[in-house]
C-alpha cells in the first residue's frame, strides 16, 4: 500500500519542486490513533512550511481517490531533516 501511495504521489509533487522522501503507515504512538506519514523534501530549496501546506493539498485528494485506507487515519506531512540519509 505505501509504495503504490509514493508512485501515486512522485509525479503531482515533483511537478511543483517536492521529493517523496518516504511513505509509511501505521497508528502514531502518541495519538493511538492510524496515520499515513509522507516524509517529503526538496532539491530546490529548503522545505518550510508553505511547501509542506501546498504538499498536503496535493496528497489529500491523490489518497482519496486511491482509496487504499479504509480505516480512519490522519495525513502527517512533514519535512526530511537535513543531515539524514
């Protein structure tokens, strides 16, 4: 499921400047409660937060219309930190 989620997704985002670094899910341990993570970056320039708000506005819908989750879950989209590989 999270690989077909990342292929669905590297085309939208690359069009606007965002690398897919990773997608996962699982049920956030804080929270308990599911959450797709999608882990993005940018060759461009450095991921702040209006990349990340345009990021999950171009997920949301791509997520939706796969229809692979039928559980509730939330969509975490946050930046890869600089120094990891």
């Amino acid at each position: 499921m999270e690989e077909q989620i990342k292929n669905a997704l590297i085309g939208p985002l690359m069009s606007e400047g965002i690398v897919v670094d990773e997608v996962s899910y699982g049920v956030d341990p804080e929270e308990k409660v599911n959450t797709l993570y999608v882990v993005i970056d940018s060759f461009e320039k450095e991921v702040d937060i209006e990349m990340v708000v345009k990021a999950t506005k171009i997920i949301n819908p791509i997520v939706d219309e796969l229809d692979l989750i039928k559980d509730e879950y939330t969509l975490d989209v946050s930046s890869k930190e600089k120094g990891e590989n």
